[in-house]
C-alpha cells in the first residue's frame, strides 16, 4: 500500500491528519496493516484451525500438502467451523450490548438505576402489548417490569420463539420453520455454535451453516432489535435532527471529550452530566469556553440520532481524532476500540478512560460503570476530562476544518410519519418507479479498502439510479462526512428519488437509522414494507451491501439480513473462498434455501451494478417495470 494519505482515505480531514501523523512520526492503523503484509494465505482462506490441540492444522489450498486435519477435518469442516465461530462472536456482542440495556432497564424499574427513567411511554406500551402484557390498571412501572423480565427470558428460552421474529412476514416465519433455523433463545443459539465447532461434533458444512444463520436470526431478530427497542424506550425513539460531523466538530477553545464504542448507556449520562452546572464552572476555571462531546463510531450514531451531538468520526479516524491533539478525554465501552489507543494517546495529554466491567485496555485509566451510580461516575469521568484541560499543548493542535452538516434520527417509526402514518406513500412511489427500490448499506470501515471510498461511491451510485438508501454503523458516518446525508444531497439523486425527497418536505436520499444494533430498524421496515404489498421480504426491490465490512459483528449481520430474504454485497472478502463448498453455498446455494445469497465486490461501481440489477429483477417480478 502506499503511503500516501491520498490513498488511504478520501475524506480531507482525514488526509490532513495522515499527513501530520507521518510528518509527527505517529504511527496508525495503515502503517500496522503494511507490518502485517502479506497476510497469511491459510488465514485469508480460512483453512486454518485451532480447535484442539493436536493441531494447529492447516490445508494445503493447492492439494499437494495436507488434505485434512489430524482428525480428518477437511477444508470444508474448517471453513465452515470458523465462519460459524465468527457468527457466534458477532452475534454474542450485539446480544451481550442487549443484555446490559435490558438489565438497566430492570434495574430502573427496581428502582435501582436512579439516573434512568422512561422517555419514551408509547414504545413501552406498544411492546408490553406485543409480548401480551397486561396494561390495564396497572402502574407504568409494573408493565415496565413485566417487559423487562420478558425481555430477559428471550436470552436463556430453551424452546422458541424469540417474539420479535414475529414481526416478519408470515411467509418468512413458515420459511424459517420449514427449514429449521427459526431460532430459540439467543444465548442457547450461541452456546450451540461454540459446542458445535468443538472437535468432533458438527462435521458438515451445510449443516454447520445453516445453525449460523439460525444464531444470526437470534441477533438480528433479537439481540440487537431488543436494544434498539429498549433502548428507544430509555432515551427515547429518534426523530429528524440535524447535527455535523468529521474532526473539524472538534472545538478549539473548548474541552473534548470524544464518546467511542457501542452502548448508549454511558453516553447518554456524559451528555447530560456535562451540562451540570458545577461542571460548567469547572470548565471555564480551567479556561475553557465550555464543554464539547463529540461520538465516534456506533456511541456517536446513538447520541448523534437521539441529541444531534456532533460525531467526530468513523472505525478508522479514531487515532486520527487523536492526533488532533485537542481531545481531553477518549472515553470508550465495547466493540471496535483499538488497543492501540493507549501507546497513542500516551504521546498526547488525552486521558483514555475505559468504563466497561467487560473491557479493559492497555495504558487506559479506569473508571468503571455501574448504573447504580451512573450519573456519579459520568460527571467524574466528565470532570477529568476538564481538569486536564490546562494540559493540553496549543503547539500540538492541529483540528481539520472539515465540518459536515447532516440530518439523522431517521427511525422507522420516523420514517413512517414523515410518510403521514402509512407506508402507502412509499409504496406508490416504488410501484411508479420513482423510487426504483430500497438499498440498506451499512457496516464498519477496513484498512483494505480506501477509508470512505467504498461507502461514499457505493451510496452515491444508488442514489444516481433512483434507489433510496438507508445506512446505519460507520457507513452512515462515512455518508454524513460526504454530505449525503443533508436534504441538499438531493441533487444528487436521480429525478424521482429527488422529486420523493422534497415531496416528503426535504429529506435526505439517504435515510440515517442509526447504529449498527439498528439495522434491526431495517428489518422492521422491510418487514412493513413486505407485508403491506403482501409479499415475502425476498421479493422486495432491496438490496443490501456492507462495502467497508471487518468485524465478526458484521459477518453476523450478513447472515441474518441474508436469511431475512435480502440479497447482499460484501465489499471485503471473508475467509471461506478455502472451500468450495462454503463460497458456493453463500454465493449462490443459499437462494434455494432462504431466497438470498451474498455477492463479493470491493469496486463500489460494480457493487452498485449488482445491487441495481438485483433491484431490477425483483421489480420485474413483481411485475412493476
Ligand atoms: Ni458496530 S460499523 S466499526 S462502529 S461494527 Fe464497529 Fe458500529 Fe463496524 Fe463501525
Ligand atoms: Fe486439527 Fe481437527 Fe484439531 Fe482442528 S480439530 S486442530 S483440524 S485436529
């Protein structure tokens, strides 16, 4: 790769970082992807295994070494073993991010979690009467607790069903039934993947696939819609709010705190704990002119959508907001942290502060989280990040002005009313062709591929072709900083997505649902909008694509958006092309089964080709042209 910043990413704020990192001798996550080069061909292809110990065991992809493991493993069992593996870890980490949301919640309703209470009452009534909770003359908080214990017995159920994966079309649910994968608790989904691909248990690959898209149903359908959905009950369902993005957020004159990882739980404290007076005064002692939070990653997609508070980035600028020098504090919990934060901001004043019982971080300071006392350590977390304002180097900084204006917070519940209430309008507008279809692009960012290049031109191509976009995750981010997603990015999309955009009095071609526990949102709006044209959801226009994609968490969002019936791009390889079997079952076998399958293509040009002739062939069979 070349180290130019220019090819690295093709945000500007970001090139601008790139280049001060080389000129400080700073090292990131590109210059550590070239050490790594050439990865090894056994892990790419996935036909290594560690599962006992009598390997390591690996497959000769040329057929003139080993053909099978010591026990007699084939490539395909490998593969398929380790696809399965990363599906359970994916899944568990959308399902664990649940479990904490909705122990709060329980928590709340003991009475024990004080700095919490319920903002949005319709959402709790709505799912108490979904999971057949009595209402009425009962307190708010007794419905509430019923819920929340409902809620938990979704993880540890023995037999099915999970009661969200009712919300899919009837057809979808026959589907899962007749084939087996209509999953059962989440935790007892995940267990099972991890008992599986112990030595000797499950030795086919189709058979081990088949339970990885049954644990992927049990996140998408589960773990993360029960976030979603408690969490929308906690801090509220988003609605339309405009905000900005990229590093430029970041404030000069004021103290930084920088929100990154996954959940809102905390995030939403630091908000509101940094508008507390006394801290407020703090800050100006300090001589500073106030106190600037900013998100990154999926905390930022929560806090951005919920408060329209500014993201500073993406999966790939997080060392690059850094090395701004102007951040106070990075404050993290789970998932897609890199343990290279701590050596990085040792080489500034930051303070990396890790608050989750679960993650822990070379070279961070720790100040655990524990709702009991939520607000408490928020303000002390909040009130470090001020007192180390003072120590910030004025020569050291150096802030992009590159600051994106963008509307988010687009809920399906938001959705739908900026429809008037009914999906009709949309369904008018897609049976016109004005709307040609829907293209859900979401997931991380790669060092594999250009940071934003994917995303951005991928997004970009759809909107040209008259496909409306929904995004959630790192995408989202990626589209914001390109403008994509503000009303005026309307002029970008073809004739009638633009007319649809400002009958629908200005909204952006690109519709922000969230973070990456929200592509939950967009199974439920597929799901609406399949059952009001009374179709299955793979016979929708839609397509799905992940052009950045890295984490396991993505590979378990593959699945289930898979197995929900929507055909999906990848723009990153993932390690199967090892067996035959396995590509060729992802790839194409898996159309015969649930109706999808999955396309690789890291040109984002040609992703979009596939993804509009996809679009194009469901509409003809639709018999819309
Ligand atoms: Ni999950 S989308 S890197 S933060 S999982 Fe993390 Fe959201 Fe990918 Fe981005
Ligand atoms: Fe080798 Fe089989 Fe053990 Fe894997 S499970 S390490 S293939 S012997």
């Amino acid at each position: 790769m070349n180290p130019n910043s220019l090819d690295r990413s093709i945000d500007r704020a970001s090139q601008t970082m790139l280049r001060e990192a080389r000129s400080a001798g700073i090292e990131t996550v590109w210059d550590r992807y070239e050490k790594q080069l050439p990865q090894c061909s056994f892990g790419q292809l996935g036909i290594c295994c560690r599962n006992c110990n009598m390997g390591p065991c690996r497959i000769d992809p040329f057929g003139e070494g080993a053909e099978k493991g010591v026990c007699g493993a084939t490539a395909d069992i490998i593969v398929a073993r380790n696809l399965l593996r990363m599906i359970a870890a994916g899944a568990a980490a959308h399902s664990d991010h649940a479990r904490d949301a909705v122990l709060t919640f329980k928590r709340m309703c003991e009475g024990a979690a004080g700095s919490y209470n319920i903002k949005d009452e319709a959402k709790l009534y709505s799912l108490a009467t979904e999971y057949g909770i009595p209402t009425d003359n009962r307190t708010r908080e007794e419905v509430a607790s019923e819920l929340a214990d409902s809620l938990i017995a979704e993880f540890g159920k023995q037999a099915g069903p999970i009661c969200f994966t009712r919300r899919a079309p009837e057809a979808r649910i026959k589907l899962w039934q007749k084939i087996g994968i209509d999953p059962r608790g989440i935790d007892r989904e995940i267990v099972e993947c991890m008992h599986r691909t112990h030595i000797g248990v499950d030795n086919d690959a189709t058979h081990i696939l088949l339970h990885g898209l049954r644990t992927s149903l049990s996140d998408g359908w589960g773990g993360s819609m029960i976030a979603t959905e408690v969490q929308d009950v906690l801090f509220g369902t988003p609605k339309p709010v405009t905000s900005s993005v990229n590093l430029g957020v970041l404030s000069e004159g004021k103290v930084n705190i920088l929100i990154h990882g996954h959940e809102p739980i905390l995030s939403e404290m630091i908000v509101e704990a940094a508008e507390a007076p006394e801290i407020l005064k703090l800050a100006e002692k300090m001589g500073a002119k106030g106190i600037n939070i900013a998100g990154m990653c999926c905390t930022g997609n929560e806090t951005l959508m919920r408060h329209g508070v500014p993201t500073a980035g993406n999966f790939l600028q997080q060392e690059l907001a850094i090395i701004t020098g102007a951040v106070e504090a990075m404050v993290v919990d789970v998932q897609c942290i890199m343990p290279a934060l701590g050596q990085l901001t040792s080489c500034y004043h930051t303070k990396f502060i890790s608050t989750s019982p679960k993650a822990e971080f070379p070279g961070a300071l720790r100040m655990e989280f524990h709702e009991e006392e939520a607000f408490e350590t928020a303000k002390k977390i909040v009130r470090a990040a001020v007192e180390n304002f003072p120590n910030r180097n004025s020569s050291k900084v150096i802030i992009p002005a590159e600051k994106q204006a963008c509307m988010v917070g687009f809920s399906a519940e938001a959705i739908l009313s900026a429809l008037g209430g009914t999906p009709e309008p949309l369904l008018d507008a897609i049976k016109s062709g004005a709307v040609k279809g829907i293209g859900a692009v979401v997931g991380c960012n790669n060092v594999k591929i250009k940071h934003n290049y994917g995303h951005v031109n991928l997004v970009k191509e759809l909107i040209k072709n008259d496909v409306l976009v929904v995004t959630t995750g790192c995408n989202a981010i990626a589209c914001a900083e390109a403008g994509l997603l503000s009303p005026e990015a309307a002029e970008l999309a073809g004739p009638g997505l633009k007319a649809v955009c400002k009958a629908l009095g200005g909204i952006p071609p690109v519709l922000h649902m969230g973070s990456c526990v929200d592509i939950s949102r967009i199974l439920v709006l597929t799901a609406v909008v399949a059952k009001a044209l009374g179709v299955d959801i793979s016979d929708l226009p839609a397509a799905g694509a992940a052009p950045e994609w890295m984490s396991e968490k993505a590979v378990s969002i593959g699945a289930y958006v898979v197995s929900s019936g929507v055909h999906t791009v990848l723009g990153t390889v993932p390690p199967v092309l090892g067996s035959e079997t396995v590509t060729g079952l992802l790839t194409s076998g898996l159309n015969g089964v649930v109706g999808a399958s999955f396309a690789v293509e890291p040109d984002p040009f040609k992703a979009a080709e596939l993804m509009l002739s996809h679009i194009e062939a469901k509409r003809k069979a639709l018999g819309l042209e």
